[in-house]
C-alpha cells in the first residue's frame, strides 16, 4: 500500500516536473491574436448590420490591441448578402501603419476586388480538405480549391501585399466527416510552396478534440519548416477553447478569435461562434502568454457589440463577474 502511495507520488511528480518544464518554455512566448468577428462574425447573420457598425467594431478591435483584423470578404454578393459593403467599408477603414487588414477571397476574381480596394493588405485564400464541401461553399474541387488558394498568394505578393492560406474542414467535414490528417498534412505542404505568411487550420463546422489538434498541429508544422501556423477554431460542440490550448501547446503562433463569440447562424443548425475573444485572452493571460491585447477593452466591447446585435452573446468571460 506504501509502495503503491509512493510508486504514485513519484510518478506524480515526474509528470509535474515534465510540466514544469513545458511550461517554462512556452511561459512569456507571444501569441498573435487575429480579430475575425467582422468577416467570420458576421457573415452568417440573417440582419444586415449596417457598415458604421462594422467599422466601430474594426475601431474597438484596435482599442483593444488586436493588429490584423479580418476586416471583410470579397466573395459573391448574392451568395453573402451581409458582406456586399466590403469596397465600402474598405474604403473607411481607420489609416494605420501598425495594423494589417485582412480581406478573404476565394479566387482570382475576390482577389482583384480585394486588391482594387486600396486598403487590404493581406489576402486571405481558403482551401478545403473535400471535394463534397469545396463544391458546395466555393465551386471548386479540393485540388482546385488550393490551387486557387496559391494562385491567390502570388496575386497577392505581386500587388505588394501578403497573403496567407486557410486550410478549412481541417478537422471535420460536414459530407465526410473525420478528415485523415495525413490529407491535411500533403496539403499544407503544398501550400507552403507558395510561401505564404502563414497557413492557417481551421475546424469550419467545429468537431476537433484537443488530441486531435495536438497531433494535426504538430505534425503539420513538422511538414512546412518556417512557415508559422494560425489556428480557427468554432466552439459548436464546447471544445473550441481547450482547442486553442492545445494548439498553442504544439507551437500555434496565431489564434483567430470573434469579439462576444459571434458566428454561426440560427437558421443552420450546427453552425455555432467563433472561439470568443475575451475568453481566448482571458486564458493565455491567466496562463503566462502575452498577447497585447487588454481583456478589459474587449469586456467593454463585447458589451458594446451585445448591444448591436440585440441578444446575449456566447462568450464566457463578458459575461461573468472580473476577476
Ligand atoms: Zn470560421
């Protein structure tokens, strides 16, 4: 019985000094946090939040310390109605040097807009993991939507802008379910030939677990050298926080993030919010990882923003008392 007792203390130990180790090398590593809620936020609301609104959320998003914001998509008008005023909005976003504004795309035709708008300077191309999803939400294959999505790197880089990759159904597909990592993995290789800025994993429907993301993360990294990994994650089924966890554990060094967890869409089932700002930033300031961001101004603006959407929002950490 002592044996045993002392047999678990040791281990115990064991594990918290591996701990300890993990800890102190990840302790005081910046991670970049990137604002989506005025693109991914927004996309699936069924009323149009008016453009003025759009950009007091862009304006508070620099308040509170976030530098790339994804500010908008160049997409088909008919098919994202909420999105129409991307041009416009563009053309008053606030003049910044330290602040990247990002524009999503999904071809050549998204990218020109984006491009013609004068103010994005980063591209954000978008590749999906199956057939059965890239027809349905771009019109493109899997091989044809990367292919698109590095054509859209180089457009990019020519204007004198950057341009990042999102590889999206990471985790899950909704036709096809479990995505094989290897797929994800021969993917992202790809990718990072078209020197991106990054490449992004993003779980659309939101159905990765914390080993999973483990695993994807690392050995996606292991697979594209230098190239840094963002990581999105949708908090449909109440992982999406232990999910960035377990990202920035594996090195992530970008986490996309929704001011009040907006996103998703009442009229489809399944599709919930983005993992939400404040409880993002909430967690790696509790937990020993800069950011930039203040979690008091995101409070306040989450408050703000539950104002204009007229209905509680699903983040955690506005809504419970500060701590
Ligand atoms: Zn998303």
């Amino acid at each position: 019985m002592v044996f045993v007792y002392l047999e678990c203390y040791v281990i115990f130990n064991l594990l918290n000094d591996s701990r300890q180790i993990g800890a102190k090398m990840l302790k005081n590593r910046m991670v970049e946090m990137v604002e989506v809620g005025p693109r991914d936020g927004l996309q699936n609301e069924a009323t149009i939040v008016p453009t003025a609104d759009k950009l007091q959320l862009i304006r508070h998003a620099i308040g509170y310390g976030v530098r790339r914001i994804e500010v908008t998509s160049f997409v088909n008008p008919a098919k994202v109605p909420q999105l129409a005023d991307a041009e416009d909005l563009v053309a008053m976003l606030p003049e910044r040097d330290d602040v990247t504004y990002i524009g999503l795309v999904l071809n050549r035709r998204g990218a020109d807009r984006a491009i013609a708008s004068g103010r994005i300077d980063e591209l954000g191309a978008v590749c999906v993991t199956s057939d059965s999803f890239g027809i349905r939400n771009q019109g493109q294959s899997s091989d044809e939507s990367l292919a698109a999505a590095m054509e859209i790197v180089g457009l990019a880089k020519a204007a004198g802008r950057s341009g990042q990759i999102t590889i999206a159904t990471a985790f899950g597909c909704p036709f096809e379910g479990r995505v094989p990592i290897d797929r994800v993995v021969e993917m992202a290789k790809r990718a990072a030939d078209a020197r991106p800025r990054e490449i992004a994993l993003a779980d659309t429907i939101g159905v990765g677990v914390p080993a999973q993301v483990s695993e994807l993360v690392g050995r996606v990294r292991e697979a594209i050298g230098d190239v840094p990994v963002r990581v999105h994650f949708h908090n449909t089924r109440g992982t999406g926080i232990a999910n960035v966890w377990a990202a920035i554990n594996e090195g992530a060094a970008t986490v996309d993030a929704s001011l009040g967890g907006l996103g998703g869409c009442p009229f489809a089932p399944g599709a919930a919010g983005n993992v939400a700002t404040e409880d993002v930033i909430y967690m790696l300031d509790q937990s020993g990882f800069p950011t930039g961001v203040a979690l008091p101004q995101v409070v306040d603006a989450a408050a703000w923003l539950t104002g204009v959407m007229g209905r509680p929002l699903p983040a955690m950490v506005s809504k419970a008392p500060a701590f």
